[in-house]
C-alpha cells in the first residue's frame, strides 16, 4: 500500500505538463494552467490566489487525458483517476535559478518540483503549484512544465521530461520511508556531484548515493538503492550543462540546510542563496523579467486558512504549515503522506494516515483532531486509539449522508442494499433493489466482499456530493446522466476493465471474468436507478443527430 499511496500523491505534481491543453488568451511571458475539472467558483479562487487574470496571463486547460498521457507510463491509470483539479502559474525568467512555491499540496514540495524541473531542462523560472482545497499535488508537475513550455516557446527534451517524472515518483516512494526533506535531500546531492563530475558508472553513483546516505543518517533498502542508482545513471547519460542548474541545485540544498538546523527565522533581507522573507511582498527579485517575483505576490487568504505551503525561498514556511517528518523504528516518515488511492476526485486531504504508516503520538489523548467542514483531520495525525485506514480518507465517516439531498439519501440507501447482496452474498438486500429473481452471478470472499462495498460506495458517495457538477462531457460517454457517466467511470477503475489491477488492490485475485461479472451487474443497478441504459442513451443521442 506504501507504494501505491506514494505513486498517488505524485498525481497533483506531474499532471500540472500535458499537452492537448485549451488556451484562453493573453501575455506569452505568464500561463496559468487550471486543472479541468475544478468548478467555475474554484478556478475564480485560483486567479485570486495567483493575484492575476485573464487580461495578464495566457490560461491553460489541463485535461485527465493530458495527465494520463504523461503520467501512465509511471503510475497505474486507477491511481491516476478519472478528474484533474492541480493549478499552475508560471514565469520564465532569464536568471535566479528556478523558485517554486505551492499551496495545499501535502505531499508534494516546491523544494521537489523545482528538483524534477532541472531534470527537465529548465533553467530560470518562477512557478507556483496550487489547488482550491488539500490534494496530494501529484499531478502539479505536469502543470507546471506545459505551462513553462508554452510561456517560454521552448520545447523541453521529451527523454528529459520523462526522466523529470520518474524522478518525483522515484522520490516520492523514498519520502515514505525517510521523508520529503531526506528524500530531496539525497536526489539533488547525488545529481550535482554526478553530473557536475560527469560520473556514469553504476558502481560509482552507488557509492555516491551510499555516502550521501550515511552522511544524513539515512538507511536505504537495496532495493532503494537500485532505484535511485538507475535513475541517477539515466539522468548522467544525458547532456546536462552543471553550470545552468547549479544555481536551482545549490539553492535548494541550501533550503534543506537550514530546515535541517531549524533555522527558520529570516530577517527580511535577501540572502546570498537568493531566499527572502516571503511575507515582505515589498521585496522584489532583481532576475524578474518584469519586477515581480510571482512566488512572493500570491494571496494565501483567497485559499482559506489552515493552508499547508512550502517554498523553495522560505523554507520556514513548509516547517510551520507542513510539520516535521516523524521518525518511526523502520525509518522516517513524513506525517503529510497520508495520500488516498487516488488524488482526482479531490476529496482526501492529507489529514489521512495509512494502516501501514500512521504516526502514533507518545501518549494516547481523548481529543478528536479538529477537522475541517468535509472532515478532514487538520493536524495530519493518527490517534493511537483511532488510526485511520486508507479506506477512510477523514476521520468522520466517508459515507456520511448528512450534507446530501433527501432524493441523494434515498439512492445511496438503495446502493447499500444492492452492494450488500451482490458483494456481501445477502440475497434479501440485493432482491429489495433488484426484484425478487435477482441472485448474484458470481461469489466473492465475505472479505473481498466488505471491502469492494466500502470502496463501491465511498466512489458513489463523492458523486452524489458533485450532483455532477463538476462533469465535462465526453465523445465516449454512453449515458445521458452526467452523474451515471461519473458512476461509470469510477466502477470502471475499480474493477479495472481497462488494466489488470495493481498488487495490493482488492480484487487481485479475481480473474477477469469475476471482475468483468460484478462490474455489470453494478451497473446494471445503476443504470435501473437513474432510469436508463447505455443502449437508450446511445439511442437517444443518434436521434438527437438525426
């Protein structure tokens, strides 16, 4: 599950540099890319937060397409869900090195974007990687790297991308085990020493990695160090100039420097590693093409508050807003990884632990994590006496009924009842829905069956929650309800009818035909509650054509 919960939460980073966006207009200098599937209100938000407009800035869409096409070569397709909510605004500049800042992104770092963006080729830059609410940011570096090759008309090397990806995959399965900080901390040590001494030979960056390692208290699996290794020779073996990314590399070793001495005080004066105290927004980049440094010009209150934020200029803020990484007796965890099984649905918060990693505090207490108005946990802990597991995703109750609509209650109800006799084998449930002849097709274990409804229903729960509001229409739809097309869309990756499911998911074990069973008997229960079928839909449309 740590590896699959780590490969989720890269979602909001990678996401924010697809193609096949939608341009809008404006200034070639400035792009913001907003994710596709944010409500009007939430794209509002994120102009108001990126202080900014249409009048000033060229504005992307980023599409679930664009995130599969760069992601789904690193990260299965269910983990990279069906919807896009990342937000990217950025600004080419012709000095300074690349400065990141992001906004309710609880897994992923300004400090690891702007690592993965000189793996990319970028040299000078101003990005800033946000969402209207918490999400994992595993997507944002999509975002980010397709706004900066529209804003600055280059073209980035495709090999270089990839690797830019994989990279923060790569690094985020590190951070489980010793942490964001540590985790950085030992890609970008390792990429300056070998690139800048143009080393190639694995035998050589293992040592490299093993040093670096050793000298931050760090214990590696072998296994660990073979993935890293092979990255790291991946990336030598391509033409990197050390002197146009020494700048970004140096700055960000010098951020995770003072994190690590716990030095997060700045006195409001530039400092030589170019870091600035980001609550003076009087203090101006000289290396801005235009005066305005963006990653010290947003409007953190547009957000809300108890915003998590990081910055690869100030790194006290990471430290106040995201919490120290927790050390654990098989290694650190950082306590903002509790990333759900997918990001897309824009839902699950940081405030989630997994069963395999939640950080237990040293004395039990009574009090309840203050959560925010959908329930998510703000402190980003696990109480000893009530870990929350990756299923949950809050520490209230994910099927909590209480904000839906009477009509809303009434059709999850019915779902409870089908899932229960379907998945659960309790033939009087699944009759009450599905008429008195109704028996399930297949068998599952009583197990295997608890979970599918949890998961089942968790999936249809956020859709009743959307009303489908946030629905883009497709050409491959085949309902005429926006809100049965979202159904269908989850039930597809949770049976997963287009790859074979990933180790640790729930229906494993189950051949294809059990799976390709149950997901049309699932949807055949809701087609009959929305009142109509794929073939009446597709019928309904060709008339309307006609």
């Amino acid at each position: 599950m740590k590896k699959r919960s780590v490969i989720a939460a890269l979602l909001c980073s990678l996401c924010l540099t697809a193609g096949g966006a939608v341009p809008a207009m404006a200034d070639s200098a400035r792009v913001v890319t907003l994710g596709a599937d944010l409500t009007q209100d939430q794209k509002d938000t994120m102009m108001r937060y990126f202080k900014t407009d249409a009048s000033q800035v060229q504005i992307l869409t980023i599409t679930n397409q664009d995130e599969r096409e760069h992601l789904g070569d690193y990260i299965p397709l269910e983990q990279i869900g069906t919807r896009t909510l990342s937000c990217a605004y950025v600004k080419p500049t012709q000095s300074g090195g690349i400065k990141v800042r992001t906004a309710n992104l609880n897994y992923v770092t300004g400090n690891m974007i702007a690592n993965a963006l000189s793996t990319a080729g970028v040299t000078n830059c101003e990005a800033v990687a946000a969402c209207p609410y918490e999400v994992s940011g595993t997507g944002a570096l999509t975002g980010v790297i397709m706004a900066y090759e529209s804003a600055s008309g280059q073209k980035l090397d495709s090999t270089k991308k990839d690797l830019a990806t994989k990279e923060v995959v790569v690094t985020g399965d590190l951070a489980q085990q010793v942490g964001n900080d540590n985790a950085t901390n030992i890609i970008n040590q390792a990429k300056l020493q070998i690139i800048g001494d143009n080393i190639q030979n694995a035998d050589e960056i293992y040592n490299i990695v093993n040093n670096i390692a050793v000298q931050n208290n760090v214990t590696l699996s072998q296994e660990e160090m073979e993935t890293i290794v092979a990255l790291l020779q991946e990336i030598a073996q391509q033409s990197y100039d050390i002197e146009q990314m020494k700048e970004t590399l140096e700055n960000i070793q010098q951020n995770l420097d003072k994190e690590a001495a716990d030095d997060p005080v700045f006195d409001g004066t530039a400092q030589d590693d170019g870091v600035v105290d980001a609550e003076d927004d009087n203090l101006v980049d000289e290396d801005s093409t235009d005066g305005e440094d963006i990653t010290q010009n947003v409007d953190p209150d547009a957000l809300g508050e108890d915003i998590k934020e990081s910055s690869t200029e100030d790194p006290s803020l990471q430290e106040e807003t995201m919490g120290e990484a927790v050390e654990g007796e098989d290694g650190a965890v950082d306590e903002e990884t509790g990333i759900p099984e997918a990001t897309e649905d824009g839902t699950a918060l940081d405030g989630t632990a997994q069963d395999d990693m939640a950080v237990a505090p040293e004395e039990n207490t009574e009090e309840i994590p203050e959560a925010t108005e959908d329930g998510t946990v703000l402190d980003g802990t696990a109480q000893d006496d009530m870990s929350v597991t990756p299923e949950e995703n809050t520490a209230e109750d994910p099927l909590n009924t209480d904000s839906l609509s009477e009509e809303a209650k009434a059709s999850f109800e019915q779902a409870k009842s089908f899932c229960k006799g379907e998945y659960e084998g309790d033939t009087a449930s699944l009759q009450s829905v599905m008429g008195e002849d109704a028996m399930a097709s297949v068998t599952i274990t009583p197990e295997v069956g608890a979970d599918l409804t949890q998961k089942v229903l968790e999936s249809y729960i956020k859709v009743l929650k959307d009303g489908g509001m946030s629905y883009v229409p497709a050409d491959t739809d085949i309902y005429l309800s926006a809100e049965l097309n979202m159904v269908n869309a989850e039930m597809r990756l949770i049976f997963s009818m287009e790859l074979d499911p990933a180790e640790d998911d729930i229906l494993v074990n189950e051949t294809p035909e059990t799976r390709q069973a149950l997901y049309s008997d699932t949807m055949k229960f809701f087609e009959n509650l929305y009142g109509e079928s794929s073939v009446s839909a597709e019928t309904t449309q060709e008339e309307v054509m006609e």
